[in-house]
C-alpha cells in the first residue's frame, strides 16, 4: 500500500509540473487581456473543475468533505488564493527569467518547512538532488538574472513560500483529502482579482483562453499537486514538480517558435537529471522496505 501511495503522488507530481507548464505559452496567445483579469477570470473554471471533482468523488457526502478540512484546509485556500495574486503581480513587475529563478527555489522552502514544521528528517541523497536541481535552475537562468525589479521579486518571493507551507500543511494531514481547500483557493483569488479590476477590457478570445487554463492548465495541475502531496514530503514534493521550468521553454520552443538559448537547455537537463537520480533512488528506497 505504501508503494502504491508512493508511486501515485510521485506520478501526480511530474505530471502537475507538466499541465502548469503550459501556462506561458498559452497567455502568448492572447490578444490584450491584462494579468488580473487572466487570474479573475481562470480562477472561475479552476474553482469549478475542483468542484466538479469534489462532486464525483464524494457525492452526497461533500458537505462532510468541506468541514473534515478544518482550520487547515481554509488556511490552504487562504495561501492559494494570495499565492495566485502573488504570481501574477509579482510576474507584472520582474522579469521572466527572474520570475522563474525564483519559482524554482521552491524545494529549498519546502525543505525547511518539511525539517521545521514537520521534523521530517532530510536524507542527503534528497539534499544532494535539491542542491544539484538549484545548480541547474541558476545555469538555467544565468543569461537573463536581472536585479532591478525589486518589488516583483519580493512580491514573487512569497509565491515559493507560499507553496511550501501549503504542501506542509496537506503533507501533515494525508488522511484528509484537501481537493474543497483548493476550491476555496480559487474562490479566494476570484473575489481579490475582481475587486483590484477597475474596468473589463478583456475580449472574447482571451477570455475563452482564460476560462481554459482554469480549467485544464491549472485546474488539472493543481488536482494532481493536492493529490500527490498527501503522499510525498514537501521537500521531494517541490523536487518533482521542477518538471514545470525544464517543459516551459520548451512548449515555447515547440508551440510559438521560441528557441531557448543553449544555457536553458543545459541548465534544464541538469535539473532534469538530479531529479531522476531522487526518482530512481525512491524507487529502491521503496523496493527495500516493502521486501
């Protein structure tokens, strides 16, 4: 059973960072919609896949589902909510490039907040991929680092924190399904995107695009991270879902046409390569114990 838990959220995981890869290239094709509006309007569908989901599984048993999340599952749609406006603000006012430098710190967060709050020891295999995978993400990155947006980047600081503590606080509890925490998350980022809208200028077109990256791009990412943390410790949780920055310049590559630069491509395969050496490694840790 626990090999199977195992292999579920770890599958979960690399396949959330795969669907929340395509979020770059899916704005690139809109015509002017501006990012609190994409945010509003995605977080519609995102919150109505969850419900759709929390419907389908639990049935008649959904308003149970909604109070077994307790004080934690409201702070979890708390954190997701202010996270998604994090995201968007703190990618209005910084570069891209440093915007996914600072995504991608996320393993370090979660590690601290796995040692800390959940006194989950960190092997040094874990540490040795963690610290491998930043060694990629900053060859990733290195040619476009930027220092001059100040603001966004701390504004976009908390966007990896605020992912730490929600894979925490779902990794704490994994007998508790946390899909109706996620749901109040997109509700929470609605109604703060609506109020910060002064005037709708967002056309038809991107709003077709905005209700389907809430729906499939996000909404599916998020569905398989609420499932894959219950059963993977933060630490390694951020690890896996690195697969978002290696596929981002991809997609872009493939879909718009955009050639990474070779040092994103290095950089990607070194991340790439650490985090199959702690997959591979899990797998025998794994294999050992259920023996």
């Amino acid at each position: 059973m626990k090999y199977n838990n195992q292999t579920l959220g770890t599958l979960a995981l690399l396949f959330a960072g795969v669907f929340l890869s395509f979020g770059g290239t899916l704005i690139q094709y809109m015509d002017s919609a501006t990012a609190i509006e994409i945010t509003t309007f995605r977080s519609i569908t995102f919150s109505l896949i969850m419900l759709l989901y929390i419907l389908v599984k639990f049935k008649r048993k959904t308003p149970q589902a909604f109070k077994a999340i307790g004080k934690s599952g409201i702070l979890i749609g708390f954190i997701i909510g202010i996270s998604n406006i994090c995201y968007v603000f703190g990618m209005s006012n910084t570069s891209v490039a440093n915007g996914g430098f600072i995504l991608s710190t996320g393993p370090l967060f979660a590690a601290l907040a796995s040692y800390f709050f959940l006194k989950k020891k960190i092997s040094l295999k874990t540490l040795i991929a963690i610290g491998g995978s930043m060694f990629g993400v900053g060859v990733m990155f290195s040619g476009g680092i930027q220092a001059s947006h100040a603001i966004g980047n701390l504004i976009m600081l908390l966007v990896p924190i605020c992912f730490a503590f929600q894979l925490t606080l779902i990794n704490r509890s994994p007998e508790i399904d946390f899909m109706p925490a996620t749901f109040l998350g997109g509700i929470v980022a609605f109604l703060i995107g609506f109020s910060f809208i002064g005037e709708y200028t967002i056309n038809n077109h991107d709003l077709m695009i905005a209700l389907f990256i809430g729906a499939f791009q996000v909404g599916i990412g998020f569905i398989l991270i609420t499932i894959g943390s219950r059963y993977i410790p933060p630490h390694r949780a951020a690890l896996f879902i690195l697969t978002e920055p290696i596929l981002t310049p991809i997609w872009a590559w493939v879909f718009l046409g955009h050639q990474p630069p070779a040092i994103e491509l290095i950089g990607g395969l070194i991340i790439f390569l650490f985090v199959v050496f702690r997959l591979i490694d899990q797998f025998f840790e794994v294999e050992n114990k259920t023996q």
